[in-house]
C-alpha cells in the first residue's frame, strides 16, 4: 500500500461534505463542511462545525486530541478516528505499528470477497468478523474497509472506503467514506477538492501540537452536584454540542 512516489506529496489538505445520519438530524441528516490536513509522515488535523459548535481533531505522532468548543474531551482515538490511519502512515513499519495499536493483527492474512471484489483480510480469517480487521483489494492494493467488532462500551464499526481518486502521484485517496455502526450508517464523507505540496512547512507544526492544546484548551470535567450555576450552564452548553456530535464520532 505505501508507494515510494507518494513521498513526493509532503502535505494534503482535503474539504470534505460530511454528512451526519440519525434521529439527532433534522430530516434523518445534516451535511457540513470538513477541513481535513495531513503533514506527512504523523501529523493529522480536522475540523468541522455545526451550529452548536465546533469540532477538533488532531494527531501529532502517537498523541491524539479530540476538543469541542475548546474543551478536551477525549486523548484518546476512538474506532471512527482510524479511518485515516490507512493513508496517513506510509512506510510499511509506520503503518504496521498503527495497524498493531488498533488491535489489528498483521500476522494473519486471508482472502475475502468484498461486492464482488477479492481481498487481502489483515487481522482475521476470512469469514471471521470477531476480530478487528483490514481488507485491501487483491489488486490495486487500496483499502476497502476496516472493522471493528463490538465490545464492551463499544458497538461494531465498519468503515468502507470508495470510488477512489487519483490525487496526483500515483496517491489515490476515496471520493467516498461510509462509517457504519453496528450495520447503519451513521456517516458519509465525500472528497469535494484537495490539495498537495512538496514542502515540509506547507502547514505550521502550532496546529498540531497537541502539548499546547492542552495547556490552552480546558478539560471537560462534570462539576459536582453543589456546582454554582454557571458551572452548571457550561455543562449543558458543551453537552450540547458533544451531543451533536455523538453519533458521528462515538
């Protein structure tokens, strides 16, 4: 999967529609804006917004960081944020090593049949869905979907990637994003433009340095039940907006 003339592209910026499913959208559905960076070889940046707020993610080497509205609510990668894992980390050892901390072993390799299409399945025997897996097709190499089984506090994520462009160098990224959780759809990204550079600086290392973000941004605690007011109003204002959020990102 990882090609040497891919090295050639230093960073990517992508705008995404990504479109929301579930009863917390009008209509079934919402769709927003994403801006998504990568500055290769470990540094990933998105945001979106939706009327009730404002969503971060970012990726610095091994640390991760997930704010709304300037609170931190997560320093961890929950099984949606690993959709990008597969095109961020491009040497063979890198992405192994991501491969292995989403609890995906590449050790085990099978064939599967994805739509008609055969596959390489990373981490299981074709057709387990026990264990958490990846699926590239036999012969272009691209991914096809990454799956993760439920588990206690987690439901079944399967990600499936489509209708792939060619966004110069011989890089081809999906048009087409589907996250499905436990077997509904729950989100959709599509590539709408993009944009590579050569350079090394083409973004600044500040919108990734997850070390600064945690002494800018506050962590999101509950204030205790003798909490004043204003505590109390903050609490359901950010609710608020992680609630807008959750479907999408939980």
């Amino acid at each position: 999967m990882p090609h040497q003339k891919h090295r050639l592209i230093r960073a990517l910026a992508l705008t995404l529609e990504t479109t929301f499913h579930g009863e917390a959208w009008p209509e079934g559905e919402m769709s927003f804006t994403e801006n998504v960076c990568f500055r290769y070889p470990d540094r990933f940046y998105s945001v979106i917004e939706v009327p009730s707020g404002r969503k971060i993610y970012a990726v610095q080497a091994e640390k991760t960081l997930t704010a709304v509205d300037n609170k931190i609510i997560s320093m961890a990668e929950s099984h949606t944020d690993r959709y990008k894992d597969l095109f961020l980390y491009r040497s063979p050892e890198s992405l192994v090593d991501a491969l292995l901390r989403a609890g995906i072993d590449t050790a085990i390799v099978s064939f599967g049949r994805l739509e008609g299409r055969i596959a390489y399945v990373i981490g299981a025997v074709y057709p387990d869905e026990s264990l958490p897996q990846v699926w590239v097709d036999k012969d272009t190499f691209r991914p096809l979907r990454i799956l993760f089984p439920a588990s206690e506090g987690s439901e079944k994520t399967d990600i499936r990637y489509e209708q792939y462009f060619n966004i110069g160098h011989r890089m081809w990224y999906p048009g087409l994003i589907i996250f499905y959780s436990n077997d509904k759809i729950i989100k959709e990204q599509r590539l709408r433009t993009h944009e590579s550079s050569s350079k090394d600086d083409a973004f600044p290392e500040y919108l990734f340095d997850i070390d600064k973000m945690q002494k800018t941004y506050r962590f999101f605690v509950e204030p205790d039940e003798k909490g004043d007011a204003s505590s109390r109003s903050e609490l359901d204002q950010v609710k608020k907006s992680i609630d807008d959020f959750q479907k999408a990102f939980e």
